[in-house]
C-alpha cells in the first residue's frame, strides 16, 4: 500500500507538472477581418480618413508590419494557407474562389494549425466565415438537407467548436452552424439585395438577419474568451469576421460616423467588434500571456466604391497598385499587426516581407512542436521577427491572382506572369491581350512601390532567375526545406499554359 501510495503521489506530482507546462502555452487569437484594405487602418496610413483605433491599439501594444501579404488575393484560398500553412494553389482550387456547397478544400488528415494545438493541449474554437467548403447531406430528392448535421466543417479539421456562416455574407444559405448542426427551425427564400448591401437570392433560416450577424459572431466570440480565461487550459481562437465584405451593413450606430460612406462606417463597425475581443481579453485578465494576431485575407474589394471613397479623400489600397483579386500589391498587401506582452516590444514594427502561410510554423515554434514533413509546406517562423532577433528564413514569396495568374517576390523583385491585373482592376487580361501588353510585368519595389513601370526588358537575368525559382518552387511542392512533396494536381504558373508539375 505503501509503495502504491508513493506511485500515486509521482503520477499526480508528474501530471500537476503537465498542467503547469501547459498552462505556460499562450493563448492564441487570430482574427482575420474580409476584404479590408491595408489603406483602412489608419496606424499604417497617416492620410487614411478612417480613425481605427482598436486595431491600432494592437500595433501600439506590439508590432506593425508593413510588407505583410495573403498568399490569395481573394477569400477561400487564403484561408487554406492560414489553416494548413501551404499554398492553396497546390490544391483542385487553382483559381476562383469556393461557394457553400462546394466540398472541403482541406484535405482529410492533412495537419491544420487546429489540429496540432488539440493535439497538444489546446481547445481550439472557429468563430465566423468558413467559406473552405462543407459536406451537406441530402434528402431523397437528391436535395441540400439542412435539418441533418453538416458535416467536413471546421471540426473535422481540428476544432473543437464552431459557430458561423458557411461562406462570404452575400452567399446562400443564409443559416448559422453551430458545430454540426443548422440552428434555424424553418426555412425561406430571401431576395437578393443590391448596391453596398448586395446579397444573392437563397435560402434563409428564420433565426438569420444579415446585419445581425457580425454582432452575434463577435457576442458568441467574447462569450467564448470569457469561459476559456476561467479554465487551465490554453486556447486557439480563430475569428474570421464576415467584414467588411459584402453585403456593407454598418448599423444605425456607425450610420455616417466615418465621414466617407457606408464601406468606412463598416470599417469603423469592424474596429469597434476587435474592440469588444480586446476589452473580453483584458478583462479576463488573460493579456499578458495572450498572443493576439490582426489581418486581412486579402485586399479592399472595389464593392466599396473607391470613385467614392477618393472623393472624401480616403484610398483603402494606400498608394499600392490595384485591390483584391488582382496580382498588384493592392489584391495581397495587408494590414498585419500582432500583440503579445511577454514576448513582443510595444510600438514596434517589421518591413519583412512575411505571407499568411507563415502562421502554422510561427504557431508551432511558440509551442515547441516540430511540424511533420508533409505539413506546413510553405511556411515560416514569424518567431524571430517577433522577439526582433532577425533569422526569419522566407526568401521568396508567391502571389496568386482571382483567375489563377502568379507573381513571385524576392526582396525588392516581383515578376507578375501575366500582362494585366490578373484580377478585376484595368487593365484586365483580356485589355491587357488588345492592348498588346507584354506577356509578363518586372517591378523594382524599392524605387516602384506602385508598380508604374515594368522594367522587365531591361533586366532579363532577374526574369530568368525569378522565373527559376518560381519553377522550382512548385515542382518541389513547397517552398520550405525538406523532401519534394506532390502537388494535388498540375499546376500552371504563367498565360503560356506550361505544366510545372505532373502529378
């Protein structure tokens, strides 16, 4: 009994230990904001006339980083890079974006930055837009069946709880999910809505009100932070607001407080939503040892009406070149700031070149976990920037444009395969094609931060070594060093068609 006592007391002083250790982890919270420009955030732009002062706060509280880019300049593949750290071109989505019932984009038993905190200890939580494709059963008409659980979301790839919307707010069905489960008892069809607050024609759940929704993603959030600051274990928060995306729905509180229009009063909703995250947090008492990481997923959508926005003098893409959807630094420069009080400087800043992809290896080196061969593809540790200790190892950085057009950047170097926007901004491919462009465009971003002149026929060895690389990167399936991994399917990387990669 003796001995059994003493045995007792080691398995208890061992786990004690365990939790300890684990309850050092940080809290991690992510919160990605839709189609917000890096213009918008008035710390990264002096001129903006949109005062921001909760995401502000994070860059003042931590670090800014100004050469931030999503490796998507638009949603769905973004957040395929967020989650597994890879580029989603690797994947079926080559261009385009996913709409609510399509399949999942992510792969079963492919490691997500979710997976591997549950793996290690941490509760781990999905709040908002998904938009990354679901499993919807059907009824025996071969039609969507809402009333059965939904299944391929966010807890079938490492979350433990999930609350949101299957895709952007102007895209059907118009229901709430929480974990597996629809949330609305009857359903009807909404009409579509134009102008600022468009929306598409679909179903509708009766507990669904489109300009309810960011305010009852953001409760849901809070409430979340409130329960987890009064249990042991760390936490992963992904919240992926619906804003300030389509439909533009600023409620009558921020109604014209912006001093632009409808989009910077959205913006101005936005801000004061990360502010409700930032005073749950504090008041919580769980800052100091929270990790809080602000983005974009990809450049201001031209839903926002800049002819409109120019006229009350505020540019959401800053002086960059083009907005989302496009190749330019408009579609995919992003507004990047984190906060994390035991490790990050105050008032702080970074003009690293860094990609959204970054997020997994960064989140596993906090923790201490060492990411298998086949995960994290294209990902690098932010750690180093963070403490400013300068080993940050990306080196070159991939771009990808709405219709499937890339762009590789190596320091101040970005050569676009394409002759226009790659997007929707003019001048398009196909102005680009009549236009008689050349096939491919060269920007010194040191001297050219604009993207004003191509210099591609003056420096063709820059041409040719980007383009090298850029070969090499996706035939060997990632970018990080380790062993060639296979691409989901042939990729092609430039107007010309060449397949890079058969699989």
């Amino acid at each position: 009994m003796k001995h059994l006592a003493h045995q007792m007391m080691a398995i208890s002083l061992l786990l004690g230990m365990m939790l300890q250790a684990t309850a050092q982890k940080p809290n991690i919270i992510l919160i990605l904001s839709d189609d917000l420009g890096y213009g918008d955030v008035s710390s990264l732009n002096a001129q903006s006339k949109i005062h921001t002062p909760n995401m502000d706060a994070i860059a003042q509280k931590g670090m800014a980083f100004t050469d931030a880019h999503s490796n998507s300049s638009v949603c769905s593949p973004t957040r395929y890079g967020i989650l597994t750290g890879r580029y989603a071109w690797r994947t079926r989505l080559q261009s385009g974006v996913l709409w609510s019932y399509d399949k999942p984009l992510i792969d079963s038993g492919r490691l997500t930055i979710a997976s591997l905190l549950k793996e290690n200890g941490y509760q781990t939580a999905c709040m908002g837009k998904w938009h990354l494709g679901l499993d919807w059963q059907m009824d025996n008409n071969g039609k969507v069946d809402l009333t059965k659980p939904v299944l391929g979301g966010p807890r079938a790839v490492g979350f433990d709880y999930f609350f949101g919307i299957t895709a952007s707010l102007d895209i059907p069905p118009y229901v709430y999910i929480e974990n597996e489960r629809v949330t609305a008892s009857s359903f009807d069809t909404v009409k579509a809505s134009g102008g600022k607050a468009f929306w598409r024609e679909g179903i509708i759940g009766n507990d669904f009100k489109h300009d309810e929704v960011l305010p009852n993603v953001t409760a849901k959030t809070v409430e979340y932070i409130r329960g987890q600051a009064k249990r042991k274990q760390p936490f992963f928060l992904y919240l992926a607001l619906p804003s300030p995306h389509t439909p533009i729905l600023p409620t009558a509180a921020y109604k014209g407080k912006s001093g632009t229009n409808d989009y910077g009063d959205f913006v101005l909703m936005t801000d004061d939503m990360v502010g409700q995250v930032l005073n749950a947090i504090r008041e919580a008492g769980i800052e100091k040892n929270t990790l809080v990481i602000f983005t974009s997923d990809n450049g201001c959508s031209p839903s926002a009406d800049f002819k409109e926005l120019a006229a009350a003098g505020h540019y959401p893409s800053y002086h960059f070149r083009g907005a989302k959807a496009d190749i330019f630094e408009g579609g995919h420069r992003i507004p990047f700031m984190v906060s994390w009080p035991d490790k990050i400087k105050p008032a702080t800043s970074c003009a690293q070149t860094i990609c959204l992809t970054d997020l997994m290896a960064t989140i596993a080196e906090i923790t201490g976990m060492t990411l298998p061969e086949n995960a994290g593809e294209d990902s690098y540790s932010l750690l180093p920037l963070f403490t400013q200790k300068n080993d940050y190892l990306r080196n070159a950085t991939i771009h990808h444009s709405i219709d499937g057009f890339f762009s590789i950047r190596q320091q101040n170097w970005k050569l676009e395969m394409c002759a226009g926007s790659g997007g929707w901004s003019s001048p398009t491919e196909k102005q680009a094609g009549e236009m008689h462009l050349p096939p491919m465009q060269l920007y010194n971003l040191a001297t050219d931060e604009s993207e004003k002149t191509n210099v591609a026929n003056q420096y063709p060895e820059v041409v040719k070594m980007l383009t090298a690389q850029m070969q090499a990167i996706i035939e060997d399936g990632r970018s990080t060093k380790g062993p060639k991994q296979k691409n989901d399917v042939p990729v092609y990387y430039g107007k010309n068609g060449a397949v890079i990669n058969k699989k």
